[in-house]
C-alpha cells in the first residue's frame, strides 16, 4: 500500500498487487473459472457447467464479462497475461459479444473472427479448452470468401496442408459427402461448417471439451481427414453432440470419439437411446466416468441387451437418459441379485437385507453359505465376499451370454444404500426430509452402535433363555436407547412402522432385535414402551418373518461359539429349545 497526495485529500493506492491477488479478480469475470455456488475460485481450470444461453449469468458472461477481459487485456502487460487465459478458453462462435440472439454473427464470419485472433497466434491457441457450436444458435453463412482467406492464413501460418485431404477425396477415401460435397463438384474453397470444425481440432493442442450441433446430416469429421491435418490423437475430456433439428444426426460424431478414447471422461449424445449405444458400443473407452443420452424418451425395457455392455465400463459411476432418471433405476429391472447369507438361526446381518428385500418385494436369488462351527472367522466365504462376511450382494446382468463380472456389495448398509438408489420407487427410505434425516442417522446407528447388547444378548432365534440380574450397565443403556429410538419413530412420524405408514429399511435394521426380545425372556416388558412393544409385535407377525424363524428352528446346526455366548454364563437358564433335533 502506498499513501499519495492529492487536491482532494490522501488516498491508500494498490500499486503492483501480487499475481495471486489479480488472478483471483480476474477470475470473477469467467463463468467457468469459479464455482459461484460455493464462492471456490479455481482459475484457468475449466469447470463444466450446463450451456443455458437464456440464463442471465450467461449473457452477462458473454457480453459485459468478455469486454471487461478484452480491456484488462490493454491495462498493463502484467493484467493482460492474466486475462488473456481466460479470455480465450473458450470458441462460442455464435455468441461473439452480442448481448441480443437477433445480433449473432453468421459462422464465417465468426470463424474469421476466431482465425486472425487466436488461430494465427499459436500461444493463444494454446488457450482454448473448450469449442462450442451449436446451430441453434448460429447462421450458416457470412462473408464466405473472408473466412476462406483466414482459412488460407492460419493453414499457412501452421504448416498445415489441405492437399491430403483434396488428394484423398480423390482417391475417393473420403467421400465428398463427408465434407457436403456433392460428387462431380470440386472441394469447396470457402469453409463449409465441418471443414471449419476440422480446422479448430488442428489447431487447438489443448482442446479438452467439445460441443457440436447433431442437426446437419453432412457434417462429417472423419479421423482420417484430422490426421490428416496434423494430429493423431485428441486430448477431449468431455464430448458432446447436442439436438439441432429433428431428423438430422451428426454422420461421423465416434470418429472424433475415436481419437480421444484414451483421454474421455465425459460423453454427451443427443440421439435415440438404441442409435446411441449402437454407435458408441465399438468405442472402447476406459476411463469414462459419466455418459447421458438426451431424446431418448423410452422405457427402460430397451435397455435389454445393454446391461452388459454397461458393465464393461468398468470406470463408469453415471449413466443417465432423457426419459427415467438414474442408471441404477434404469438397469435394476435388468438385473439379477444374488444375496449370500448364512445360518438364519444366529445371522442377524444375514436377516436385515433379506427381510429388507423380501418384504418390500425385491425379486433375488438366495445363496446359503453354511458357517464352520467353534469359530467367527470363516474363510471359506472368500469365495464370494472378499471380506469372507456375510451378507454380500452380487448384481449381475440379466443375460446369459455376458461374460461381465458381478457388481459385489459386502455390507448390510452399501447393500441398502444401493437398492434404494436401484429401487427408488420402493420406500426404502422415505421421501420426507425430516423422515429422510431420522432414518439414515437410525440406520447407521444400528450399524455402528449396540455393541454391549451384540456382546451379550446374541442371535439365536430357537432358543428362550432367562437372564440373570442385574445385567451388564452397557446392555441396559442400550435397551434404553432402543426404547427412546423406538418410541421417537413411532410417535412423531405417526406409525405404524418406526418411520410412518410403510415398511423401510429401518425397520428391517432394527427387525433382528426384536427377535432377540423373544429369545431372552422379561427384557421386553421392563424395558419397553407400550408403542414400542406394539411394533415388535408387527414385525414378528410378518409372514417374511414366520418365514425366516420357521427355517431359523429347522437348521440343523448348532454353532459353538453362539450358542455359549447366548446360553452360557453365570445365572442363565434355558428355558426352552425350538430347534429341530
């Protein structure tokens, strides 16, 4: 800080701020370089952001916000090598800097534009992140004959040479409607809108996000012609084809996904559902994270077929289409579940997620796994579970002639975290967001908590048992917070279930101790409320419930270690023994 003098009195002067300080204001200017929700100023990063031209914000970025960078660029050397950066990022070559839609230039005239500034000056170019194009937006046309001779500069300029492409054309490996030639014409001087996109791939080393328009059904990129030109591979981490016209399909939009498999993370394609998997099935793309299809208004029974291509990307975490919201719903009627569990009479894990989908009808596929006796550890579960526990969830694609390896899910609480996004018409949670906060923090508390109750009071659904007093002081703090817990949930979200009117996964987290009430003899009516009791009531008249204690006494089995741990110790009498003999 500087103090100067002046006919108006003294002023404090920011002279020769630090180069952070300017970047972090400059950056203010860019709707991509800062992510405005959270305040975070990421500059000269590219963020993705949804192309809504009729948002404000964007208008204001394209117009006030440009300008605003154009001039910095004329302040000082030091401003300008922080605004150029960001000035020129990104090509909308609709936009330009009109601030009205009836002022957008035509595409010539804006490729001309972009060429003399950006595309002569290779540091410049070395700028750009982004292309958009989109014909909505823009005119087919403009002063053809200027934009050919800023063609002719920057192909100069840049070494690159158009005579391989004319020579292959006439060669005829590429075919003139690649390029909307008509056969029996000559190749176009001025630059129709592919040769102009061709021209941009050349150019632009760190071209990292593509948006083109699908509506012209002669534009055609091949990957022959771009390397061609001068480049064997593209960096794109984002691609997208966006809706132009009904009926008209970008012709050659994978040749462009071809060049930068390697590198793409992010695929947008604006066709049918069954055209665009078609086209992008013989891609292979390894390290794709997010694929949406949009105009893909069907069901969710075409995806028949797909399922398994879905899981040969082994990276991808969304898929999304127009018409049904998220991949996991979209894919879950095609799938086949497989849940490994283990003897019903001391597995309580093994019950939360089986009660969970069978009472909430869940179709899957049961695998019992017997455990070895006189021991917790059981390795031969390895097999299928890589932590050897149960439960674990496999979910395959429904067909018979994949090869794709199982999703695996080995845990009570991921396992209903991926059903309720697969099933989001089932209530597994509920929808409310009181109701929503109560039954997570429920749920995980089951999970972690309990354990002087799991330590002392363990599963063994055949058996009565009377317990010797007083009991431990941590089994007792533990009831009396599955009576609180229980009488919370009944009472504010009205019952008869512990989060309202129906069946969650809550009460299937909770539905093992309500077994255990039964098994050890007095603790329900000293610890419990009259509401409390009531429910325990409803989940043991469940027929899901009769079903599982009715294999639970059946089991032939007597483990070891359980059957000390409920049965065993000072003052424990057995009243009783259910099990088949």
């Amino acid at each position: 800080m500087e103090q100067t003098q002046s006919s108006t009195g003294t002023h404090l002067t920011l002279l020769a701020p630090p180069q952070e300080v300017l970047t972090l204001i400059v950056s203010q200017l860019c709707l991509h370089c800062h992510e405005r929700e959270r305040g975070r100023i990421i500059p000269y990063t590219y963020l993705e952001r949804e192309c809504d031209f009729n948002k404000p914000e964007l208008s204001t970025w394209y117009y006030l916000n440009r300008l605003a960078l154009y001039n910095l660029c004329l302040v000082s050397r030091q401003c300008r090598s922080i605004a150029e950066p960001i000035l020129y990022h990104e090509f909308p070559p609709f936009w330009a800097f009109y601030p009205s839609p009836s002022a957008y230039p035509d595409w010539a005239d804006r490729l001309a534009m972009f060429l003399r500034t950006v595309g002569l000056d290779s540091a410049k170019a070395a700028y750009v992140r982004r292309v958009c194009i989109h014909s909505n937006r823009m005119r087919c046309g403009g002063d053809l004959e200027l934009a050919a001779l800023a063609v002719r500069e920057v192909f100069q300029a840049r070494g690159i040479q158009l005579g391989p492409v004319y020579d292959a054309i006439a060669k005829r490996e590429l075919e003139l409607s690649d390029f909307g030639v008509r056969p029996g014409s000559r190749p176009p001087d001025g630059p129709k809108l592919e040769m102009g996109v061709l021209l941009l791939l050349a150019v632009l080393p760190n071209l990292t996000s593509l948006v083109l328009p699908n509506g012209f059904p002669s534009i055609g990129i091949p990957s022959q012609a771009i390397r061609l030109l001068g480049r064997e591979q593209l960096v794109l981490q984002s691609y997208e084809v966006r809706a132009s016209r009904p009926g008209g399909f970008l012709r050659y939009p994978l040749n462009v996904l071809e060049m930068a498999s390697e590198t793409l993370t992010s695929l947008t394609l604006d066709y049918p559902l069954d055209l665009s998997l078609r086209l992008i099935e013989p891609v292979p793309l390894p390290n794709l994270r997010h694929l949406y299809l949009l105009n893909s208004s069907i069901g969710h029974q075409n995806l028949k077929g797909v399922d398994h291509w879905l899981f040969k990307l082994k990276g991808l975490e969304t898929f999304d289409y127009e018409s049904a919201g998220s991949c996991l719903h979209n894919i879950a009627a095609k799938m086949v579940y497989r849940l490994y569990i283990t003897n019903k009479n001391y597995s309580s894990w093994s019950l939360r997620v089986w009660l969970l989908m069978r009472q909430l009808d869940i179709p899957f596929i049961e695998e019992f796994r017997p455990m070895i006796s006189g021991t917790f550890s059981q390795p031969q579960w390895k097999e299928f579970s890589p932590v050897a526990r149960v439960p674990c969830l496999h979910v395959l694609p429904d067909n018979p002639h994949t090869d794709s390896e199982p999703l695996i899910l080995w845990d009570s609480l991921s396992i209903t975290t991926f059903l309720s996004l697969s099933h989001p018409e089932k209530p597994i949670y509920p929808s409310s967001p009181q109701a929503l906060a109560w039954s997570l923090s429920a749920v995980a508390e089951m999970h972690s908590s309990f354990t002087s109750l799991r330590d002392h009071l363990a599963m063994n659904i055949g058996v009565r048992v009377q317990l010797s007093y007083p009991l431990p002081a941590g089994v007792v703090n533990d009831l009396q917070r599955l009576n609180t817990l229980w009488t919370e949930g009944l009472t504010r979200f009205g019952g008869p279930w512990l989060v309202g009117k129906e069946f969650s996964a809550v009460d299937a987290f909770y539905a093992p101790v309500a077994l255990r009430l039964r098994t050890y003899v007095g603790l329900e009516e000293e610890f419990f409320s009259r509401e409390a009791k009531g429910w325990v009531e409803r989940v043991l008249g469940l027929e899901s419930v009769r079903e599982w204690v009715r294999d639970a006494v059946g089991e032939r089995l007597r483990e070891e270690v359980h059957d000390k741990e409920s049965m065993g110790g000072e003052g424990r009498r057995v009243l009783d023994d259910l099990r088949a003999k």
